[in-house]
C-alpha cells in the first residue's frame, strides 16, 4: 500500500499548498457533482509526498483506457531494441495486407475515390500517430464512419486483433503516413504488431516482460471474480462524449444530471471476463499503486529496483519530439479530441512532449512527457523537476472538464 511522505517539505513541496489539491478537487468537482471520485498522486524524488483517494478506496481499479498506450509502446521498443524490428520498417513487412493500403481523395463513405500514399506506413508511423489510421468516434471524417460502420475498434463484439488488421486493410487512411498527426487506432496496430514479432499474446507479453517484472500485479485487461468488488464505476457526460451512451444509462445520486453511469463494474461489465480483442490502444484496467510503479520505472531512466525494462537512450529517445521539423501538434493538422493540449506540445513514441508550456499555456518544464485516458485519467512525468503525477477518476470523455491544467496550477504552486 502506498504511503504519503510524513513531511512533503522535505522534497521540496509546500505541504500547505498541496492540501489545495484536495480542496480544489472537492469544492470543483465532487460537491458539484462533476466527478464521482478523484484519487491523486504527487511524488518527488522518488517519494510519495501527497496521496489522496476521495471517494475511491485505495486499493481501487480503474479504465485507464488510453494509459495504456505508453504500456504498449513501451513493449513495441524493448522489441526493437532486441532488433527484431526498426522504427524505419515498412508495417506491410509484419502484416501484409497493408502493402496496399490506399489514402482518402473524395466522397462519401458508400461511394469514394483514393490515391497512392507518398511512402508506405512504418513502424515510427504507428507510435507516433502519424499513420494515417483514425478512430471511428472522431466522427469528423468520412473514414472515421467508415471505421464504424465496419466496426474496426475493439468495442464491436467479438472482434479481435486479426479482425481489426483485416478491416484496416480495407479502408482508406485520412493521410499520407508521416504527414499529419491523427490520433488512432495506431497503438492497437503495435501491440499487434507485439504479437507478431513476439509470438505471444498480448497479455502474456505485458505480464512476462512489463507488468511481472515491474510488480503489476493489479494490471490486466480484465477483473476476475475475486476482485470484482475494487472495479469502479464508469461515468459520462451525456452531451458532449463522442463514444456514444448505452440504451437506458440513467443517473444516480453520486452524479449531476448531466452525467450517466454507463458501466457500473458488476458481472455485466465487459471488463469482468477476458475480452476478445486484446486493446493495447485502451484495453487495460489499473490501480493508482500499479501505475505509480510504471511511471517510477519511467522517471528511472527505464530501471525500477534494480529491474531495466526498456534502455536508457531508447526512453531518451522515445521522450523526445517525433514530429517532423520539430513541429508541434496544433501544426500537425488535427485540433480536435485527444488526452493532451496541441499548442507547444510535441509527440514521442508513446508520449505527448512539452516542448514550450508558455505555448502551451500550462505552468510545466519542456521535456515533460504525458497522456491520459479517456475516462479522465492521466499521468505526467517531469524529469527536470524529478515529479510524476497521477490523477485517477471514472468520466467520460476526458475532454469535459480542464482537470490536467488545473492540477498542474496546483502542483507547481507548491514547489519550493
């Protein structure tokens, strides 16, 4: 179980300030009924110097949704950097239907035109987001109605990894690979892609090679029966998610009536048996204890007690911005949903990168990298300043309330 630090002073953190936090979150967000619950960690140095679980147990599991990309791409490196596949590799190399795929010109999404890519999509491509693969609930696009329709994404029942590569191999991508940025499908490619070169499935590769060593226990894409009772309950605010809203969600008293219970963890829930689809894009549930343990391995340079998962350069590296010419994501082309800001901010492999927080309008350090989940969690990592910091709640999507700038407000205020 985790322990706050007994004096937070001694890390360099105002104590007083901290407790801002908790009052913050509770005056804006849990009396208004905005948030059911919010669990936040702030650590320095290594230590925990605040923790806080308000209206959540401490042992409790969360979505994380898209947290878990950076699991994903993470594994995706320690597979290149065993040499078993380079970030320069054409993706048709491992599956190759996609030697075909072909790039959106004109129409509709019964009837359209399409045209040859520049260059084909590589492996660099999908971790960066650059791939030119989308998501069906953007809703913005023709071919984000197309990846509904044929239901290429991990909520469509039955469907699976194989299904998923099937059905991409047949739809247009918005873009030429490496031209724009669009958030996407991309990570569920690379963790087929985990499979592919690994041989393994998915969650056998995350427990043998990540979330085993790192102590993970708590960490899987399902909850079994004996711990069915920690799965918090899932939430949305009904008119503006873009995932849509089950048939008969209805509000309960924890909530204001502008938000639904859409999952409320019991035996129904889909994230009470193993799934089909082994999402490395969102797929994974998590506690607050779990993942402080795979951002500390981050903040480590890639080592945690003693144990290296990923290399020191290949971390540098895959915290450093990605995108061509050193652009930022604002003038990558996509300004709509995503778990990060885009003005001043790059993108890694795996990670969104603060490259100017005056740009980016948030009290922050470049070098900083981050995401977050659609269900409104969210970590970031400041190595400059040595900080992680974690906030965990259950709302959808996370786009509905400015929760990541308000908590970076409140933690570099209390730095000393």
């Amino acid at each position: 179980m985790l322990n706050a630090a007994a004096d937070p002073s001694r890390l360099g953190l105002d104590p007083n300030r901290l407790a801002r936090i908790d009052e913050f979150v509770k005056t804006n967000y849990l009396d208004t009924g905005r948030y059911p619950g919010f669990s936040c960690l702030v650590a320095r140095n290594g230590e925990v110097a605040h923790l806080s679980h308000q209206g959540y147990e401490p042992d409790a599991m969360f979505r994380i949704y898209s947290m878990s990309k950076p699991i994903t791409s993470i594994a995706l490196l320690q597979l290149i950097e065993q040499g078993k596949a380079k970030l320069g590799d054409p993706v048709s190399a491992f599956i190759p239907s996609f030697a075909n795929l072909r790039v959106w010109e004109d129409g509709s999404p019964t009837t359209f035109t399409t045209t040859f890519p520049e260059r084909e999509m590589c492996v660099q491509d999908l971790l960066t987001h650059t791939s030119g693969l989308t998501y069906g609930f953007m809703g913005n696009h023709p071919v984000d109605a197309l990846y509904r329709k044929r239901g290429v994404e991990r909520a469509a029942p039955g469907n699976s990894l194989t299904d998923m590569l099937d059905k991409l191999a047949e739809i247009p991508l918005l873009f030429s690979p490496g031209t724009q940025w669009s958030y996407s499908v991309a990570t569920d490619v690379c963790g087929a892609l985990v499979e592919i070169i690994s041989g393994q499935r998915l969650d056998a590769y995350f427990d043998e090679h990540i979330l085993g060593p790192l102590g993970m226990s708590d960490t899987g894409f399902f909850v079994d029966d004996a711990n069915g009772d920690r799965l918090t309950t899932n939430y949305a605010l009904a008119s503006v998610s873009p995932f849509g809203v089950p048939e008969g969600a209805a509000n309960d008293p924890l909530v204001n009536d502008d938000t639904v219970m859409i999952d409320d963890g019991s035996e129904n829930s889909p994230y009470r048996s193993e799934p089909s689809f082994f999402s490395g894009g969102g797929g994974l549930v998590s506690t607050m204890a779990d993942y402080y343990r795979f951002c500390q391995m981050l903040l480590g340079k890639g080592e945690l007690d003693g144990i290296r998962i990923i290399g020191r350069k290949t971390l540098e590296y895959a915290t450093t911005n990605h995108l061509p010419e050193g652009r930022d994501l604002a003038s990558m082309g996509q300004a709509v949903f995503s778990e990060t800001t885009y003005t001043g901010v790059g993108f890694g492999l795996g990670f969104s990168v603060m490259l100017d927080p005056a740009q980016a309008q948030v009290i922050s350090s470049p070098g900083e990298f981050a995401w977050g989940g659609a269900a409104s969690t969210l970590f970031w990592v400041d190595p400059a300043e040595e900080l992680i910091v974690i906030g965990l709640t259950q709302l959808m999507p996370s786009s509905a309330y400015p929760i990541r700038q308000e908590l970076k407000s409140l933690v570099y205020g209390a730095l000393t």
